[in-house]
C-alpha cells in the first residue's frame, strides 16, 4: 500500500485550476491566444472566445488551418504591429496595441491585444501569448465624443474648436484665407419669429454654403450666427472674391436672409498668423464692418478696422462703467436753441448727449450712441440725459423763462419698453419738472415697423402735456403717407434739404413745399441745420415757424446756454422751489 493523498490533491487542485480557467476563457469578451513568433502569427492555442470575436472557430486557425492570424489584420496594422513586437520583446516588456481586424462576415472590429512573450533560459523567444478583446463599442463611444468635439451640434459643420486646431496646426504657412459670414439678423428673427425659426434658418443656410465646400475650402460653423470658410493653397487673388460672389447667390435664396443681408468678411493669412483666436475675431471685426455698410457686403480686414474695433471695445467698457455709475460726470448733455423766426426769441432747446473719457477724451456721439443700443444701454443712457434736462430746466425756471421748452431724443428700443410711459413720467415726477416743458423727438425710422404702438404711446404723451417733434422729417416714404395721422406737434425738417438751398436755385428746391404741408397738417416747423444768411431769408419767405443751426448758436453747456437765453429772451428771475 503507498499513500496518495498528496497526489490526489494535487489532482483535484489541477482540475479545479483548469475548469477556473476554462470558466475565465468562455467568459472572456475576446480570445485568448498562444502563437509562434512568425510573420503569420501561427497558432498553437485558441480559446473559444475566437468564434465570437472573429466568426471562425479555434481549428481554423490553430496552425493556419484555413487562415492565419495575420490575415484578419487589417492590412494596414500589419507592419506596424510586427515591428512593435520586434521594439517589445528584446526588452522583454508587454504590448497593448490597439488596431482592426476583419470579421468572416466583412465587418471590421476595433480589437485591444495584450501580450507578451514566453522566454526559455538563455531568453529567446519561445512563442507568444495573451489576449485580443473587442473593443468595437469603446471606439465607437470615442468616435461620436470625437465627432461632438468637433462638430457643431445644430447643424453638422465642423465648429470653431476644430477649426483653432487645423490653424494652429497649419500655423506658418502661407496662401491661407479666412472668408466669414455674419448673418446678423438672425437675433431679431429669433425675437420675432421664435428659436426654433431661426435654427431652421440657420440649417438650410449652413446646407447651401456646405454645397460651396471643398476638400481645399472647408465651411465651419463659429458661432450661431457665424460661419467661416477656411481657404487651403489659395495662391489665386480672385478665389476669395469669387466664393462671395456665390455665398450671397447661395444665401438670397432663403427670404428672410435675402430681406435681412449679411456681412461678409475676408481675412488673409500669412506665415505670421499664429493664433486661431485672434485670427476669427480679426475675420468677424470685418464681417461686422461689412454688415454695417449694408445687406450683403463684403469687407477685407486691414489694420484699421481692428484699431476701430478696440475703441469701440474701449468705449463700451466706458459706457459700462459710466451709466452703472450715477455720480459719474462722464455722459452730459450740451443744449442748442431753437429760434422763433419771426421774433428771434429762443423757444426752446434740443439736449444732445455728449461723452467725456478720462481715458479716451471726447467721444462723438455717432460711436457712442450706436454702441449704446448695441449693448442695451439706452435705456439707462435716455434716463440719464432726461434727468440732466430737468436739471436744467430747473435753472431756467428759476432764470424766468418757464415758456421755454427742452427736446429730448428718444430711441425706439426706449418706446417700445411697456414701463416707458411710467418711467418717463414718474422721473419728470421725481424732478418736479412740467410735462409742458418737455419736447420728446422720434425719428421716421423709428415708426416704419412699430407705427401703431408707438403712435398710441405718442399719443399718450401729448395727452399729459408733453410734446412730440418728429425728427428728419422728408427722408422716407412712411411720414409723408401717414402724416395726418401721426401724434406730433412739430415737424423737423431734415438737414438734407436745408442743404439742397444752397445749390439749387429756389424754385427747385422742395423745401418751401414741406413747410406748407407741414401747416396744412396742422404743425410747427422746424428747420435743422441752418447755418447760413441766405437758407434763413428763404425759410422766413415760405413761413417756416423755428430754426436750429450754427447761424445762431452750437450745442452749448448749460452755462453757455443760460447766457444766451439771458441775453436773446430778457425776463424777470423766479424764486427757489418752495421760497
């Protein structure tokens, strides 16, 4: 008798080792493998998993049965997985390579081999063994995370991320354009029409412009609103200037683009064109440039236009910081009379808001004023200008000139606002000013698209004792059309046609027409820009009632303005409030 318990258990510990392992291996998400180190990749071992993984089963591999191994690579990952072994294995470190295989269906799979070699004692390779797993699902996932990086989600185009990094990357080469397209409307369509209206707009404009496309001019999308074309070897001057051309063919297809416009801008890219930052915001300062000028205009960046676009930048980080500021002496308001023709007595004054930087020095109000609206701030800058002119009608009060009126600008973006009618009013309350000494003055402009609403409000003011004036009278068609039925007292006529006076001779000239039918409506009128002898003898000849210009006086300071009222109008001074 001999004693076998230590065989036995080490029987039965094999056993459960193999059926462990052969648990692991049918449960693996691949195969496991032992090979030859050939260029076949000869197999002594197959585990099952290879079924799954590939569609052949282990035999048709196992010494290259009815294939080898190396013919499910991929052919493109053939060389570059055997020369990664040949780096690995004198080091005797592990491989982890990712690369595809073909299926026996034809469908290619993402595979991960994890492998490594088997030494004998003077450390040649005896063969090699490891694991393959599909990985089809995780490069999937990393495809689409790679597609959502790059592209943009509303309408498919490759977005502004991928295109800083194909600049970055092409950074130092030359013949390289940038050609932007602003569809600058596309906010007031979303106020107007709703999101949803806009992005579908934007979809089919992004599918007309991805037509222009090509494998040297990829189209991107920047922006919401923006898109940009990026030009590869365009060596041709003209190929910019020809892709313009059919944008704004492509674009004024879409109605609302083709009533709206768009801004296109051209930037040229040199070998010191670095920065893909810098680069799309020097394309979009054109763009906007050429917006500016009108529907569908083009404008190439230069130099200038991006020194324009820091002072304006500068000047909104003033406006910003002035308007939030109620103490700040930065915004003020200049006054210029405007004269009775007859008497010659001032009648009143139009306030005129000016700017002041300690940084920047005076600024004109057509950079600041624009700027205003743009970023919302003309209701705070409309509020700050009204008070100053209470202010100052306070000083005339107490001058004794209570006859005298003030005219006040107002914007449309303040109009239509449902709290102007109570803010206004609640301000001139606030300063214990008159309403009859208020004169608000509305462009034409502003009536073309909201005409019954701000009517009804103008109409609102008049009730309460304010006058209304509409300014530029003449320039457009809507005034004249609608002139009986608009809520104003004074009509101004537009400097344009003050101007004409000089160059044609009187019976050419239209003016003296508008003067009459502005009476015959029933209003005053008030001539702007006068500044010579010979315009005001022809205003008194057709009657015309006020005048505004150089001939009589600048905008002034309150002082200056005081002064002069003193001097024009005579008049007994007015106690303090409340003496």
């Amino acid at each position: 008798m001999q004693d076998i318990t230590a065989r036995k258990t080490a029987e039965i510990a094999l056993r459960e080792s193999e059926r462990s392992k052969s648990v692991l291996l049918s449960n693996l998400p691949g195969m496991a493998y032992r090979c030859r180190y050939d260029r076949d990749w000869t197999m002594e071992f197959v585990s099952d998993g290879c079924r799954e993984l590939s569609g052949y089963g282990p035999d048709s591999l196992v010494g290259n049965r009815d294939l080898s191994f190396n013919e499910l690579i991929a052919p493109e990952y053939r060389e570059e997985l055997w020369r990664k072994w040949e780096r690995f294995l004198p080091e005797k470190r592990p491989i982890h390579e990712e690369y595809e295989i073909t299926a026996a269906s034809g469908v290619r799979k993402w595979v991960l081999e994890i492998g490594q070699g088997v030494y004998d004692h003077d450390g040649n390779v005896e063969a090699l063994e490891g694991i393959i797993i599909d990985i089809s699902s995780r490069r999937e996932y990393e495809r689409q995370l790679q597609f959502m990086g790059e592209h943009d989600i509303l309408t498919g185009l490759y977005n502004r991320a991928f295109l800083e990094k194909i600049l970055a990357r092409d950074a130092g080469e030359a013949d390289r354009t940038v050609v932007l397209v602003d569809l600058n409307r596309l906010n007031a369509l979303s106020l107007s029409y709703g999101y949803a209206f806009s992005e579908q707009i934007v979809r089919e404009a992004a599918t007309r412009l991805l037509a222009l496309a090509t494998d040297e001019r990829k189209l991107f999308q920047i922006s919401p609103e923006r898109m940009a074309f990026y030009l590869k070897n365009s060596t041709d001057a003209g190929e910019a200037a020809r892709l313009c051309d059919s944008i704004i063919s492509a674009l004024s297809g879409i109605q609302l683009i083709h009533a709206a416009g768009c801004g296109i801008g051209i930037l040229r890219l040199d070998e010191t064109c670095r920065d893909g930052d810098a680069i799309l915001q020097n394309a979009s300062i054109a763009a906007e440039y050429a917006a500016r000028k009108g529907a569908f205009q083009v404008c190439p960046f230069e130099k200038e236009l991006e020194e324009r676009a820091k002072r304006e930048k500068d000047i909104k980080e003033e406006l910003l910081e002035t308007l939030g500021n109620e103490g700040s002496r930065d915004i003020y308001a200049e006054f210029q009379p405007i004269v009775d023709l007859w008497t010659g007595r001032i009648k009143g004054f139009e306030a005129l808001a000016r700017m002041r930087s300690p940084r920047l020095g005076p600024v004109s109000p057509l950079e600041f004023i624009p700027l205003s609206e743009e970023l919302q701030l003309v209701v705070p800058l409309g509020r700050r200008i009204t008070g100053l002119v209470c202010d100052f009608l306070e000083e005339v009060r107490r001058a004794g000139h209570d006859d005298v009126y003030v005219s006040v600008n107002v914007s449309a973006i303040e109009l239509v606002r449902d709290r102007f009618l109570d803010d206004f009013f609640g301000l001139l309350e606030e300063k214990e000013t008159a309403p009859s000494r208020i004169c608000l003055e509305v462009t034409e402009s502003l009536l073309a698209d909201n005409f019954d609403l701000i009517n009804r409000k103008l109409g609102e003011l008049q009730k309460r004792g304010v006058s209304v004036a509409m300014d530029d009278f003449g320039t457009g068609y809507s005034s004249l059309f609608r002139a009986r039925e608009l809520n104003v007292n004074y009509l101004k006529i537009d400097r344009h046609f003050i101007d004409k006076l000089v160059h044609l001779p009187p019976e050419a000239a239209i003016t003296g027409d508008i003067i009459s039918m502005g009476h015959r409506l029933g209003r005053l009128v008030v001539a702007e820009g006068v500044e010579l002898e010979e315009q005001k003898r022809y205003l008194e000849r057709h009657r015309c009632d006020l005048m505004q210009g150089y001939l009589f006086s600048r905008p002034v300071s309150p002082e200056a303005a005081l002064e002069l009222l003193g001097e024009t109008n005579p008049a007994e001074p007015q106690p303090e409030r409340g003496v």
